[in-house]
C-alpha cells in the first residue's frame, strides 16, 4: 500500500475510535440529540450507553478534545454550546488551562481560541463567572463563530451557534439538561458535585479508579494535570483527613479503601479505571493533524517511519500503562513505518474496549 494511502487509512480508523469514544462518555454525561456515529449508526446521545463505560470519563480533556474535532463533527458545537451553559460550574477552569498547555503549539493557538468561546458560553449563558480570563479571548458574542476567527476554523461550531446566546430559531428545544451523574463513569463530577471542584475531589476519584494500586505524587499531577505542590499538599490533608491512606516512601505514596467508598457512592465491585484520556487524545488529534496536513505533500516510506516515529516519542504517556506499543533501546524497531501503523491500531482498538 502506497504511504498516502496507508496513513489515510489509519487516520480513519483513528477518528472514528476518537469520535465513538467522545460521543458515548458525552452520552454518559447526559448529553441529549439524536446523533450518528463516525461509524454511521444512528445513536441516540441522550439515552445511556449499551453497556457500562470501562473508564471514569475525564471531564476537561472530554471538553478540549470535542473542540478540537468540530472539524470533524460539527454537531459537536451544539452539544457543547448546550452542556456547558447548565454544567460549566462543574469544570474546573484552572485544569482546563493546565491541560491545554499541554497541546503543541500548532494546535495550541486553534484550541485557545475555542476554548475561549466555550469560556464565553459559560460566563455569559451559564453565568459562571470563573471563566472570565479565558473568556477574554474570545472577540464576539458566545452564539457566534465569526469566519474571520482563523481561516481554517468552522463557520460555526454548529446550528445552536448561530447569532446570539438563544438557540437557533429553527428549535427552542435544549439538547442538554443539567449533567446526569449516575453512571459510574461519571465518578470525577459526582465528587466535585458532591464536594467541590478542586484538587482534592479529583485525586479522590483517581484513587479509586486505581484500585488497590497506590499512586505517588508524581503519579497524582501527571494524572490530573495540577502541579506536584498543590497535589503534595492536597494528597497530605486528605491522608491527615484519614479520607486517603499514605505510605512511606521513598517516595511516599497513596491509596483509598474502595471497599469503603463503593457503599457510600453506591457504586459496583470495582469503579472504572483511570484510562489517561488526556493523554491518548493527545496522540489522536496529533495523528490526525499530520494526515491532514500530508495529504497534498509527496510521502516516503522513510518520511512515514520517521514523522510517525516522532509523535509517537512526543506522545509516549499515550501507550504508556497498557500493552499496546513498547518500544526502547532495548527493543530496536527495524521497520518504523509498520510499527507506526501497528501501534495507531492498537490504541484505536483499545480505545474501542474502554470506552
């Protein structure tokens, strides 16, 4: 197969685990409108997903990863026009930052200046004023997406965008209600529901998605995306709360009894794991930039192992945890352009499993 051809081809088995992965944990969230699939199977995105989610949805990287694929699927813009006028104060505005920061540049600068219109939504129709600076960004009105925001953004996020903060004049009907957290998946905002946005309901929620595998504090920021001090700190009140328990170092570590969250949190036998979303759509959106972005160029055998070879060294803590791809001096990879393809497969199909 000719490389054009192969890296086309992956991208589009790339996307479509991306956008199946985004629309069931928005579907879990509650988030109405009959939708179709990238796979082309008519879903209804307000009804529970067919079987139970085998991951805590992760809400801030669900949010930036959705406004980097309205290119992909304008419907999208809806949804998250809808979802973050009831549900933004469930967000947390500083991880949002945080984690957007750790985009490349290139995607970067279109990120922020979407993000800044979903800050608009949230502080001018959901009235959360927290979203103020990153709100600043944005040039217009929150129900628009003005063509002269950057060339290659949508004309809108999608028909809800449309004018000002009301819905489009074709329907009065809201596509999203407030978030309903009653899936397991939706773990993180049950805490944060429960006792507030911040660092410590999430490290809380991370614990338990790890089970009986006690994380550090390095573990804690890279997972959550806060820095290591307010983890530190954060990790330390719990564990003095005796809501956590510690363990001695080196390096201190930390852990939570499921046993006896699960009763309080009416939850199963084991909470869904902690699957580093941010990380693997990350990967995604970066694959799919490069295929785009090749398409009109000439592409070699060698140019295809050598780029691939990149992102997939850029974006190791996306194979990171699972068995999906290992590579390192002790494993020599001989041919760059198979091990690419064979590693995009695995993570779409991982992807398939665990969401």
């Amino acid at each position: 197969m000719e490389p054009h051809a192969e890296l086309a081809q992956l991208a589009d088995r790339l996307r479509d685990a991306l956008l199946s992965v985004v629309w069931r944990q928005w579907r879990v969230l509650g988030a109405g409108a009959a939708s179709r699939s990238a796979r082309g199977r008519a879903s209804d995105a307000g009804t529970p997903p067919s079987r139970p989610l085998q991951s805590l949805v992760d809400p801030e990287a669900l949010v930036l990863v959705s406004l980097l694929l309205l290119d992909h699927e304008r419907r999208l813009g809806d949804l998250l026009h809808d979802w973050g006028a009831r549900n933004a104060d469930l967000l947390s505005v500083q991880r949002v930052k945080n984690l957007m920061a750790d985009y490349p540049a290139p995607v970067r600068v279109l990120l922020t200046r979407r993000v800044a219109w979903f800050a608009a939504v949230a502080r001018d129709v959901g009235k959360d004023l927290r979203w103020r600076s990153l709100a600043q960004a944005w040039p217009g009105s929150p129900g628009s997406w003005p063509d002269h925001v950057e060339d290659h953004a949508p004309d809108s996020p999608g028909a809800r965008a449309q004018g000002v903060h009301a819905p489009a004049a074709a329907s009065t009907k809201t596509r999203a209600t407030r978030a309903r957290l009653v899936a397991d998946a939706t773990l993180m905002l049950r805490l944060r529901l429960g006792l507030g946005v911040g660092v410590k309901s999430d490290l809380i929620a991370v614990l338990l998605a790890r089970g009986t595998v006690s994380a550090t504090v390095r573990d804690l920021a890279e997972a959550t995306g806060y820095t290591v001090a307010a983890v530190r700190r954060a990790a330390d009140d719990l564990a003095a709360a005796r809501l956590i328990a510690s363990r001695d170092g080196p390096p201190a570590s930390y852990l939570v009894s499921y046993e006896a969250w699960a009763p309080l949190l009416g939850m199963a036998a084991a909470a869904p794991r902690w699957a580093n979303w941010h990380n693997r759509f990350q990967f995604a959106t970066a694959f799919l930039q490069w295929a785009a972005t090749a398409r009109p160029r000439p592409l070699s055998d060698y140019a295809f192992g050598a780029h691939g070879r990149e992102l997939l060294e850029q974006h190791r803590a996306a194979f990171a945890h699972d068995p999906m791809a290992v590579w390192s001096a002790h494993t020599p990879i001989h041919d760059w352009r198979a091990f690419v393809g064979q590693s995009v497969r695995s993570l779409a199909t991982w992807m398939d499993e665990m969401a």
